[in-house]
C-alpha cells in the first residue's frame, strides 16, 4: 500500500512537473526570455543613442576627368590614401570575390556570424591565439571605423558596433564601407586607392586575379607588400583561387585564366593632373570632384601651351593660362593654370586662369553689341576718333594717334580707345557693369561703385575664366550660361546679354582677319578653323589677351609674368593670339563647323557712308549696314547743309538776317568743333562755313550762353601742392543740346548743355568760351594765381 502509495506520488509529481514544463513553465520561460530580449533591445537602443556609430569616415579628395578617372587626389588630415569607392565601382566580380572569400554568408547573416564565433571560441581556447577568421565583413567595418586592441573587450564592443551597422545600412553599403576602409598596405586604405595606386586603375576594371591577390594583402600587410613580395602574393592568390574552384564559385576557365595572369604591379603614384583646377574646386568641398575636363584635349593644350612658353622666354615673358569651353555643352573641357606647376622660380602654382588681372580691350565686343542694342549704334555708324577729356581723363589709343571720323566697326577691329570711351560714355558704366556681374565677373561687381569710364580700356579687374565665359555667350547667340567645370553644375541659368543681332554684328566684325591685330608672322593653315576673337593688352604691357570662339569652342588665353613686370614685346595680338590660333589649330583641326546663321532679328540697309545714318537727298555715298528695326536708330543724315552766305562767301545768314540785297546757297558738310580742331592739326583740308553775319541780332543779342562757372573777372588762387580744378558750367536756351568750350580760343570739350566738367587753368589771364550749337558764343576773363595754402 504504502508502495502504492508512493507510485502515484511520484507518477503524480513526474506528470505535475510535465504539465508544468507543457504549459505554465514554458510560458514563464518564454515570458523570462521575452523580458530578457526586450531588456537586451531597450539595452542595444539606449546604448546606439548613447555611443552612435563613429562612422564620419574623411576620404581623400579625387578629382576625376570627363570619363570618372582619377586625375588628382589628395591626402586625409592623417595622411592616409582613402578613395571612396562608389557603389556603381563594385563590379560584380569584386562582390563576388570578396564574399567568397572573406564572409560567405554576408547577405543572410545580422552582423555576425554565430557559428564562426563559436569556431573561433574553440580554436582561441586550444590554440591560445587571436582569432582572424570569424570576423565577418560587418565586424571588420567596425574593427576599422575604431582601432581597438584585439581582446575579447574589443569583441564583444565589435559585435554591438556590427548590429549598429546592420541597423543604420544595407548590406551593399556595409560592403562599400568595407572596400573603403579595408588597409592595403603603407598608407593605402580601400580598395579604389589600392587599385590606382598598383594597378593604375578604377576598381570596377580589375580582374579576377587581382582582386584576389589585392584581398590577400590586408591580412598580412607587412609582410605581403606589392611590388616586394610578388611571387608570395601569387603563391597565396592560387591558394585562393583552387579554392574558389573547389567551391566553384568561378568557372574552371575563369579559374585558369586567372591563375595564368602574372603580377608585374608595383606601388605608382598617384596622378595629379591639372593642380591649379584640382586644388580650385577641391576647397568648394566633397569626396569626388567629377569634372569635365577631356585628357586627350588637354594635354594637347599643356603641350602647345609650353613650347610655346618656351619660346617667349628669350622676350622674358614666362607665363600663360588656357581656358577651353565646349559651346555645345557649355562645359569647361581644358583648364591650364601655367605653363609649369613646378616652376617655382616663376610661379608656376600661381593659377593664371582665377588671377584678377587688368583685361584691357577685352571688354569691348560686349560695350559695342550694348550700344547696337541701346540703338546707339550700327556698324557703319561714324563716330569721331579725336582727344577728348574726360575730367582729367584723356585716353589714348594703344599707337597714340587720333584717326578722326571712323566707322563703329572700323574702332572695334582696330581697337580704338577714344570711340570706346565715348560709347561707354553714352551707354552709362552702370550698364555695362550690370551685364558683367551678370556673367559672374566677381571683382568687377565688387568694385563697381569705383570703376570709371576707363574700365573699357582695362581698368578693371577681370579673370581668364571670366572672360572665356563672357565670349562663350558670343558663341551662343549673346545668351550667357555660365561655363560648367563639374558634372553638379546642371541646369545653369539662361542669361541675355545682347540680342542674336547685336551678337551676329559683332561676331561679324571680330571675324575679319584683315585686321591691325592679326598676329605678324603667322603662317595660317589652310585647317585653321574660321573663328572670332579679340585681343586685349594691359596697361604697362602686363597681360596679353586673345580670346577667341566658332561654333564649337571658345578658347581664352593669357599671356604674361606672374610677377606683373611689363616686358615692351608684350602685346594680345603679337603674344597671346599666336598661341589661340595654335590651340583652334590642334583642337578644332580641319573641323567644318558651320558659321553662324543671319538671325531673324538682324537686317540690311541703306546707310550714307559719311554718317551711317539714313541717307538723305544730298547723300551720295551709299552702304549696306545691318540694324535691328524697331531700334537701331532712323535718323535721316544732315551731314550736309545749304547755308545761305553772301556773294564773297565772306558771311553766312540765318532767316533773320539774311539781307534784301540778295544771297545765294551753298552746301557744306556740318563738322564739329572738336573734329574741326583735329582737322586743323593734322592739316586736314575743309571747307568752313562763313561767319555768322556780325549785324544778327537773333543770333548774337538773344539767347546767348550764360557761363555760370567761373565767374567773370574773377580771381582764382589754386594751391599749388593740389591743383583741384575749376568747374566749367553754363545756362541755354532750350533749343540747345550741345555746347563747345573753349580755353583760351582753343578748343577743349564738347559737352551737353546741362552737363559739369572741368579743367586745370594754367597761371595768369584765362579766357573762357562757351559756344552753343546754334553758333552763339559767350567769352569771359577770369585770372589764375597759383599760391601755397
Ligand atoms: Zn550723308
Ligand atoms: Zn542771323
């Protein structure tokens, strides 16, 4: 009984524990590891938000060319090569090769391997060594974002770090970070640097055999050393390789291939192309600077660039820059700096495309085509080529000689320094300053509250790239879209600077090769392609310009010295054009692009050669001009005037005067005082018109100017240490536009009737006139004493 009595106990206790573990131990079990879990979670949360992954990774600067090659890179702050490599840069058989060898189950597992960790336990306790082989790809990532020393602590620190990663990337970026931080050797970090570095090439280019022999090297660094130790590599790269055939990762072909390739590859340099562009867009920030530079364009151009440096030397002219924009992509294609980056006796470093330097006549092209579209001007349009003064200011033109009446286009292709002022003059600076900030010209809107009318003559500060920009627009219908120097500057703005007609005028001009700048001695190919271009020479013989375009490029060049030392052989036309017309020569050989078409806008017409203006009656020499209708201007030619004048032809009439006794007429061409006074310089005959019958009381009674700066016999002391100038004012009859000033009976300055200016007397009696543009003239008496205040 009492057995009995026990057996139930037992069987009772045996089945109570079983219906226990069934249900309610189970569950307090599950519920146990539940809690246990989810406090491991919490813990796993509260310790990524407390110890965030150190994942800022600095990877060396590469800068690529058009095709995404590398053509300069530069060191991280700790002196390391670490490229980052872009996803689209792991090939297919890299990922493959990799995984295969280095963690076969990368795409199943969360960031560490449990079986290869309990492996590794064992053979760490039997064999009393560090594990290697049981970190997987993710561990490895976290072993190198943080270098710890290899102990369990490091383990364990690790494996947080790797569920980290799973956490915050996928498994193809996990891979990234891995070839990125993976060591290879010296200062060689991931797998992009290890592959231009030994194998002179992007690592989606690399075959089966290197990339096994490279994935050998991280794990003995020192002793397996490329270049050193080739025979060992390609030893261990076979283990690697029958093993992948064992595991037929690869075919038995690709397997042979790969075995047969020999390792020749020894550590090269890294390529630092075009260092002034390279450093020029590297400070604007990131990893990978993706330019459009094309190599094949520009090493032709460094070549032609220093030769023919090489050649100046002689003339003590040591420097040159390059700027090569292709017009149909607006991309910036060719980009030299100097002719020499490792010419440190000349500045070779210095970059000659950024440095502001004076642009000289460059600036012209834009002025005229602003004042073609202001209706100012057309090309036949005269306009007079005489001194004039401007506050101070009298410009010169660069062979100091005045040429008198001259068409707009003749002052353009001979560069004539006067016409340019006046046109500034009449168009307003602020326009064209307006424009030029508008095409990014940064020194020139910095300064433009300083600039005067001698900006158009060089005056200003202005940069190759600039300039090529600006002249990149005359090569696309006078629309400006600013030059593109990496593949993120996508979908610049459209901006107008002249109208397709103005710009059509000008390209014309600037096209002609019967022109004062046409280099001497050039020998021109029948290749040579049919471009456009101006040429600009600094004050002080500085910096020489060319800058040239055609329908498929615009190419600008300078030429001069670092130093800024003028050199008197130094000129845009003799210096600098020879060396854009080498480059169209090389670059654009034997090209057939077609020239630019008439735009719609821009027409012909029947102009008085005299003037440019509308031919009227007496007009007798007739041209074909363009114009723009609706704006260049209509206005019919009075170049010529029938003058009433005595029978002596001693005396003209006004209606006024003219006397009962009788007159008759006579034709004479309307000339200005200020072309007059040239005239009578430079001996040029003319025929005046008579004076004004001294007895016209309309004339010479009513209506006379009224001189209100100076004053009449009056006396003026000028310091003699600061000879501020006097002001030259006058009060008109409304029907005036125009007065003429006098000093002393010579002529000064035309001016319009409301207009100040002013001039610096010399000592003792002056006499000041003012005539206006109906005749009428009023004289004054003023002294001058020259003291010391
Ligand atoms: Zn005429
Ligand atoms: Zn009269």
């Amino acid at each position: 009984m009492k057995q009995k009595k026990h057996k139930p106990f037992f069987s009772y206790r045996w089945r109570n524990r079983a219906t226990v573990l069934n249900r309610g131990t189970i569950l307090r079990l599950l519920k146990k590891v539940g809690i246990v879990i989810g406090f491991l979670i919490i813990l796993f949360f509260i310790l990524n938000w407390i110890f965030p992954l150190p994942d800022k990774i600095e990877y060396s600067v590469i800068i690529t060319d058009n095709k995404g090659e590398v053509i300069n890179a530069y060191l991280t702050r700790d002196q390391k090569w670490r490229m980052k490599t872009e996803l689209n840069e792991i090939s297919p058989l890299l990922r493959k090769t990799i995984i295969a060898k280095e963690d076969k189950y990368f795409y199943s597992h969360p960031g560490v391997n449990p079986v290869a960790i309990v492996k590794a336990f064992f053979r760490n306790v039997f064999r009393m060594k560090t594990a290697s082989g049981a970190s997987t790809i993710t561990m490895q990532v976290a072993r190198a974002l943080e270098h710890r020393k290899r102990n369990i602590g490091s383990k364990i620190i690790e494996t947080f770090r790797a569920f980290q990663l799973e956490l915050k990337y996928n498994k193809n970026e996990i891979l990234q970070m891995y070839l990125n931080l993976v060591p290879y050797g010296g200062n060689i970090e991931g797998v992009k640097s290890a592959s231009i570095l030994y194998f002179n090439k992007n690592p989606d280019h690399l075959s089966l055999a290197e990339i096994t022999a490279l994935s050998i090297i991280p794990n003995r660094p020192s002793s397996l050393v490329i270049g050193k130790n080739n025979d060992l590599i390609v030893q261990e790269r076979n283990k690697w390789l029958r093993k992948f055939a064992e595991e037929k990762v690869f075919t038995q072909k690709e397997i042979a291939d790969a075995l047969a390739e020999p390792l020749t590859a020894s550590r090269g340099t890294v390529p630092h192309y075009l260092p002034h562009l390279s450093y020029r867009l590297k400070i604007r920030g990131g990893d990978i600077v993706r330019t459009n530079i094309i190599m094949n364009t520009q090493a032709k151009t460094e070549k032609l660039v220093e030769d023919y440096v090489r050649t100046l030397r002689l003339k003590n002219i040591k420097n040159a820059a390059v700027v090569v924009i292709n017009n149909k992509t607006h991309k910036v294609i060719t980009y030299v700096g100097s002719s020499d980056f490792h010419d440190t006796t000349d500045g070779g470093q210095v970059n000659g495309a950024a440095a502001v330097r004076e642009p000289g006549s460059t600036l012209k092209p834009l002025l005229y085509g602003l004042c073609i579209d202001e209706g100012l001007e057309t090309p036949k349009m005269v306009v007079t080529d005489v001194g004039v003064n401007y506050a101070g200011y009298s410009p010169e033109n660069y062979d100091k000689k005045f040429n008198g009446y001259v068409t707009v286009e003749y002052a353009l292709e001979h560069s004539l320094n006067i016409p340019a002022v006046k046109s500034l003059g009449l168009l307003g600076k602020d326009k064209l300053i307006q424009k030029l900030a508008s095409c990014d010209f940064k020194q020139i809107k910095k300064d433009q509250n300083k600039l005067g009318l001698s900006m158009i003559l060089g005056g200003c500060g202005a940069t190759l790239e600039e300039l090529t920009g600006l002249f990149s627009a005359f090569a696309n219908d006078g629309i400006y879209i600013a030059p593109s120097y990496t593949q993120n500057d996508t979908n610049p703005a459209r901006k107008k600077i002249i109208s397709a007609a103005a710009n059509y005028m000008i390209t014309d001009i600037l096209s002609r090769v019967n022109r004062p700048d046409f280099p001497l001695n050039w020998q021109a190919t029948e290749h040579m392609p049919k471009i456009a271009w101006k040429t600009g020479t600094s004050y002080g013989r500085r910096d020489a310009w060319s800058i040239g375009y055609n329908k498929n490029y615009t190419i600008g060049v300078w030429v001069g010295n670092f130093s800024g030392v003028g050199v008197a052989d130094l000129s845009g036309a003799n210096v600098a054009t020879p060396l854009l017309f080498k480059i169209f020569n090389t670059i654009d050989y034997d090209s057939d692009a077609d020239w630019f078409d008439l735009p719609a806008d821009c027409e012909q017409r029947k102009v008085c050669s005299e003037t440019g203006l509308l031919p009227a009656d007496h007009c007798n020499n007739i041209v074909m001009d363009y114009f723009i209708p609706m704006t260049s201007s209509t206005k019919q030619c009075d170049n010529w005037q029938e003058i009433m004048i005595s029978a002596d032809e001693k005396l003209s009439y006004c209606k006024n005067c003219v006397p009962e006794t009788g007159y008759k007429k006579k034709w004479y061409k309307m000339i200005d005082p200020e072309m007059q006074a040239w005239m009578e310089e430079n001996k040029v005959v003319y025929e005046k018109i008579p004076s004004h019958n001294p007895n016209c009381e309309k004339i010479f009674k009513e209506g006379l100017p009224v001189i209100t700066s100076p004053n009449n016999n009056t006396e003026y002391l000028i310091n003699k240490k600061d000879r501020e100038p006097l002001q030259l004012t006058c009060k008109t009859q409304n029907d005036v536009s125009k007065v003429y000033w006098y000093i002393n009976n010579k002529f000064y300055k035309t001016s319009s009737a409301g207009e100040k200016q002013f001039f610096v007397p010399d000592e003792g009696p002056v006499k000041i006139s003012c005539t206006d543009d109906k005749g009428r003239n009023r004289d004054i008496w003023i002294t001058v004493k020259y003291v010391n205040l």
